[in-house]
C-alpha cells in the first residue's frame, strides 16, 4: 500500500504524518483504494444526473480525506494531540462520505467493477480509527496545561515544565531537531491564520512560549537519557508500516484458516452467499451473476463463452460445504443483496467541533473552544455554530436535508417500527420525492428500493389499500428518475407488482411497469411475472388510463425479439384493430404490428384479421407524418414477404395515398412509399397484364388526388391500381 499511496497525488508518505499516524495510514488505505478505482469509475460514464452528482461527491469525499492527511502532515505536534477528538470525527466523517458516495456509484457502473468498489465499501464499513494512547495521554495533559496555564491561580513553573515534558515525550518531541520543526510549524501556522482566527492563533502563541522557555532544557534530559526514544519511534513506525501493509493479506485469513479459493465469487472474490450454477457450469454469488445478466451480459463472465440461457439453478452442495467451513471458523457470511449501506444523505457537521469543545469545558481561558478550527481541512466541515459557510455546490439546501437524513436513517429500521409508523414514514418519503426532485437522484439505491418493495409487499398482505398507495407512488417517483441506472429488481418485485395490477392501485403497478419496460434488461421479467394476460385483458376493458399505458408498456416488449416470440399474435392482434383508430394509440399499434412482422404467424394473424389492414391504410390519411412514417412501414415489411400479402394491401385501395405520401410525407415516408409503390408495381407485373397507360412511379402526378382517382377508374391494370375492389379484405392466406 506504500507505493501504491506515494504514487496518487495529493497524499503525504507515512513517514511525513506527525501525529495520528495509525488513524492517518488507515484514511490512506481508503483514500489509496479510492482514488485508484477513480479513473476507471469515470471512465464508466454514469452521466445521468445522479452519477454526475455522485462522482462530484466521491471527488469532493477524496479531497476532504486528502486535506485531513495533510493537515497531519503540516501542522504543529502539540496541535495536533489537543484536537485530537477532533481529528478522529474527521476521519470517521471522512470514512462515511466515502462510503456514501461508493454505495451510490456502485449502482451505475459496470458489473466487474461494481464488485470491486463494494469490496472498498466493506473495508471502509469494517475500518476503525482511534487515538494512539500516547497521544491521548498527551491531549489530556495539554488540556489541563492550558487551563492551569490561564488561570489566574495557576500552580508554579515547575509544574508547568512536567506538563510539558510530558507532552513532548509523548510526542516524540526528543531532539534538538525535533523542537526546531515543532517550533517552525507552529511559526507556519501562525502566519497561515494572521489575525483571522483569535481561539486558535492565542492555542499556538501559548504552545510557542512554553516551547521557547522549556523546550531546550527538556531535550536536553531527553539526550542525556541516550537514543532510547529514537528506537521507540523507530519501532511505532514499522508497527504502523505492518499494519497497514498486512491488512489487505490477512483478509482471507480466518482463525488461521485460508478461505478456499472455491468457496469466492468469481466476480466478486468474495465469499458466497447464496452459490448458483449457469450454463456454464460455473458457480458465482447470486447477486452479482444476476447484476452481470441485468446489465446486458449474455456470456460466462469466467470462461467469456455466450450462454444458451440466463438461468441459474442454486449449488446446494457448495452452500453447504461453505455453511460448514463458516461455522467451524467463525465467520458469519453478508447477503450481498441485503448487505446494509450507509445512509444517502450526507452527515451534518452541526457538531464538528463538539467533542472538542466538551472535553475542554472546564477551561477557565477566556477563548470560544466552539469556534476551534482545523484550519484548511477544517473548513469544508465547518460547523453551524460557528457560521462558517459551507461549500454551495456540496451542502445545497442543508436544512432540506437534515430532514432527509432522519427519514433515510428512520428507513433503514422501516420493519421495527409499528405500522402506523411504517406508513407515515413512506408518506413522508412520498412527498419529499414528489415536491423536490433532486431527492430521487440520492435515494434511487438498490437497497432503498428493496425496503420501498418489501414495504409495498407487507401492504399487499394485508390488503391496506392506502400503504400500497403510498408504496406505489413513492417507487414510481424514484424509478422515473433512474434513467439509464436503474437499480436491480429481482423476481419477486415484477412478480408484486403483476399482483397488484388487478387492484385499486393498478394504475400506478401499471404505471410502474411502464417505466420498467423502458429498460431492456427488464423485458424478460416482466414477461415472466405474468404480466403479458393481463395486460391483454386490460385492453378489453373500457379504462382508458389502463388501456394507453398498457399498449406502451407491449410496444416496448414486442421491440426485443426473444420477448416478441412469447407474444400470442391471434390473441394480441384482434384487440390492437379498436385502438388503430385512435389518434394518440394507433402510432403504438402499429409499431406493435410492425415489431411482429418478422414473425409468420403475427403475419397470418394480421392478413386473417377483419379490418387490420384496412385501419393501417387509412393510417396515411392523416395530417400526422409520423403516423404516415409508421403505416408505411408496417405495410412494406408486410409486402415484402409475400405476394399475397400485397394483393390484400391493394384490396384496400392504398395506391392514392402512397401516391400523397411519396409527395407530402417527411423523408422517411417518401422513400418507403415510393419503395412499396415499385413492390406493388413489380408484383402486377408478374401476373401477366401490362400497365395502361405507364405510371412514373418515382414522379408521381401532381393532379389533384382525388380527380386522379375519378379519372383513372376504367379497365386494366391502372383501374385496379386506383379502385377498391369488393371482395372482402379479410381473404384467407395459403398457410403452407
């Protein structure tokens, strides 16, 4: 870990941390890890709104992490040790804002790399910081120093100079060189602060006199004693330097036992919860070969072969060996899907300094400890009781989200509470998403979702229309604003959402699905919950805000061709002809139809249905040149199959209008209806009669349409181009 620190920029070396060093090798751990996986997170382009607003947060995160180390790199010993407390709240603050903004970007990247970031979540998750006990000793002293050293009452000088023996022994203050660069940092810092900052510039004015006054003398004794201390330090940093460099080797060491390689994911290399077997052959954690599959991914992430399905079936003889190894070792193995993350709000900084300010209440010094700053890296965590400002871009709307973070925090204990709290809690969450639309792009995390859905299960269990409500519209508000990063569902949550779409909320279940089936990934679960019968059944039904969101929601799935072919054409067709007719609806049925064109039972289905093709033809009478665009479409995938199928486009009489398209349409429709015009053509041809007189397909007349139409019905070839016959439409198709 050394040389991967000493090669990211803006992190001191170990050897340059004054005080702290054990906590500080702990944040450069982190910060290391993090700021190595920074490039390839950036590279993974999460651009919508919230990953751009989680990648500034993880950058700002760093920075905060970084000034930390350097301040305890730069500042002066004694300092350092008196706000020790504050120091260690900076770390764990700086460890949770990491932790926070990896929790949100490991939503929006790529599979291979999520698992590595969630492996820095849980170090960051399992770290611990705490004071050196030396350093300890030496704020309590210095505590106390300073409160004797003001009062007015205060004990002699000799107890001053053992106070501050004490001190700098502690802190390995023990050369003539060592009191030098204590004296020039404390020098530094004065000249940093100017006039600016009273409390702290009287701290370093008071530590620069003891220091001038007794400071030669204590080294002095210090190097009569020998180079003791020298070793002491010596051995605290190799201790330091092990710690940090065997944390990483020792992670799969339990008890003295190595975790078998077999028993890890091989995406995660992490130890398996729940172990599943694909086509493959290979064993990986549920959770993260579902992930893989979700984003996209149809091959073996080991073996990099395609796989001739996605279905996994659960190895009950890996998860019970592993149940085995875990037990005789000790080890309790983390659900990966449930794994709990840190809260999505960011930690407010009203107490930045109360630890300090608690531990030195006794003082008696006429200075305001409240308004005790760390300097640069301090003032990004400034506190509100002292007024300092707070960085725009980052605490926008601070008091706003105090609010947040004690719901979020209320959330993640959501199945504690009664339900009544339950419920209230949701509403309140409800509203947040709705009134201020910022809020979805923090809380559209995998695990605030799962506890939306768990909710919105218990409510359907015991039939409380009123919660289900509630947990309908606050998912609906958060998913809407996913866009391309939605966060994983599993199957159960398609298969709720299918039960719900028969009950008092099936307008938001349906409208839930609707947003789902903008995402491919989603298309075959959605197919699987069982939702296609009823979403049929809801075009019979006579509830237009069903029936327009239902018809979005099969155009979406009849796009992906595996989801197309479990489509019943013959069932689907028939129901699609009422709504070919609508002048919001149609576009969408005929995309539907042109989706399952590829497909010779859909073709059948559309030639054998009354009115079909007729309501698709009267589709290029309309002022819409996009609904132009589509029936044109529609009609030449059609054509081009079989001849027959043309023969009951032109039973339709759809000569005039390809004509008024090929003239009047957008580029799109010109091309393709001057490209069916040549089919029909061709396919007249063929028969046998000849065309009298010509048509110049590719210059169509400019006549009025519809004086073309009354001049041209004679005999031949040109009146059955411009005439509708009587036959019926509906003519039955060889199916051979």
């Amino acid at each position: 870990m050394g040389s991967d620190a000493a090669s990211v920029a803006g992190i001191p070396s170990p050897r340059d941390i004054k005080v702290h060093r054990l906590m500080c090798m702990e944040l450069i751990k982190f910060v290391t890890g993090v700021a190595m996986l920074l490039p390839a997170i950036e590279e993974a382009r999460p651009g919508s709104n919230p990953g751009i607003q989680v990648l500034c947060q993880l950058t700002r995160a760093l920075d905060k992490a970084k000034d930390i180390l350097q301040h305890c790199s730069e500042s002066s010993k004694l300092y350092l040790a008196l706000t020790g407390n504050v120091i260690l709240s900076r770390c764990n603050k700086s460890k949770k804002l990491l932790e926070q903004s990896l929790s949100c970007v490991q939503n929006m990247v790529p599979v291979m790399l999520a698992t590595q970031i969630s492996q820095l979540v849980a170090d960051l998750g399992a770290g611990i910081f705490s004071l050196d006990p030396s350093e300890e000793e030496a704020r309590k002293v210095l505590s106390k120093l300073l409160h004797q050293y003001t009062s007015t009452t205060h004990s002699g000088e000799e107890h001053v100079f053992e106070a501050i023996q004490i001190a700098m022994r502690s802190l390995r203050i023990t050369s003539p060189k060592d009191l030098l660069i204590e004296k020039r940092s404390i020098k530094k810092q004065l000249e940093k602060i100017g006039e600016g900052d009273p409390p702290k510039r009287k701290i370093l004015l008071i530590f620069l006199s003891l220091l001038n006054k007794n400071g030669t003398s204590i080294v002095a004794e210090h190097t009569e004693n020998g180079s003791l201390q020298h070793e002491d330090s010596l051995e605290y940093e190799v201790e330091s330097r092990l710690k940090c460099n065997h944390n990483d080797a020792q992670r799969d060491i339990f008890n003295g036992s190595r975790l078998p390689d077999e028993f890890k994911c091989p995406l995660s290399s992490r130890l398996m919860y729940d172990p599943v077997v694909i086509a493959s052959g290979q064993t990986y954690e549920r959770f993260w070969i579902e992930k893989w599959f979700a984003q996209g991914n149809d091959t073996c992430p080991k073996t990099k072969r395609k796989l001739v399905h996605l279905s996994s079936t659960p190895n009950n003889s890996m998860k019970d060996l592993i149940s085995r190894w875990t037990a005789a070792h000790g080890v309790s193995v983390v659900d990966p899907s449930v794994q709990a993350t840190v809260g999505h709000s960011w930690e407010s900084s009203s107490t930045s300094i109360a630890s300090l300010s608690s531990s030195m209440m006794d003082l008696s010094i006429n200075i305001d400890f409240s308004n005790l700053s760390l300097g640069t890296s301090d003032a990004s965590f400034a506190s509100h009781a002292s007024h300092s400002k707070i960085s725009n871009d980052f605490h926008k709307g601070q008091s706003r989200e105090s609010i947040h973070e004690m719901e979020l925090e209320r959330l993640t204990r959501l199945s504690s509470l009664s339900w009544e709290s339950q419920c209230n809690l949701v509403g309140n969450i409800r509203n947040m998403l709705t009134q201020n639309g910022e809020a979805s792009n923090w809380m559209s995390s995998d695990n605030f979702i799962q506890k939306l859905f768990r909710f919105l299960k218990d409510a359907h269990k015991c039939d409380d229309q009123d919660a289900q409500l509630l947990g309908c519209q606050s998912l609906l508000a958060v998913l809407d604003e996913c866009g391309s990063s939605l966060p994983y569902l599993n199957d159960d949550a398609f298969a709720l959402l299918t039960s719900l779409l028969g009950s008092e909320v099936s307008k938001e279940a349906i409208a839930i699905f609707k947003v789902l089936s903008r995402h491919q990934n989603c298309h075959h679960k959605i197919t699987m919950s069982g939702a296609l019968p009823i979403l049929l059944e809801i075009l019979d039904a006579h509830s237009r805000e069903l029936q327009e969101p239902a018809i979005k929601i099969l155009c979406n799935l009849s796009g992906s061709s595996k989801i197309g072919s479990l489509i019943e054409p013959s069932e689907l067709v028939p129901k699609l002809v009422p709504f070919l007719e609508d002048t919001v609806l149609a576009r969408n049925c005929v995309i539907i139809l042109h989706n399952l064109c590829n497909k010779e039972d859909a073709r059948i289905a559309i030639a054998e249905t009354d009115g079909c093709i007729a309501a698709v033809v009267k589709l290029l009478e309309r002022d819409s040149h996009k609904d132009q665009e589509h029936a044109v479409d529609f009609l030449l995938s059609l054509c081009l199959q079989r001849v027959q199928y043309c023969q009951l486009v032109m039973d339709e009489g759809v000569i005039p209008e390809l004509v008024s398209v090929s003239i009047n349409g957008n580029n799109k429709a010109k091309a393709m209806a001057l490209e069916l015009l040549r089919l029909l053509k061709g396919e007249f041809s063929d028969t046998g009669e000849s065309y009298k007189p010509e048509i110049d397909i590719p210059k169509p007349p400019t006549t009025d349409i519809t004086q073309q139409k009354s001049r041209s019905q004679g005999t031949g070839i040109f009146g059955k181009f411009f005439s509708k016959r009587s036959s019926p439409t509906a003519k039955r198709i060889n199916r051979k």
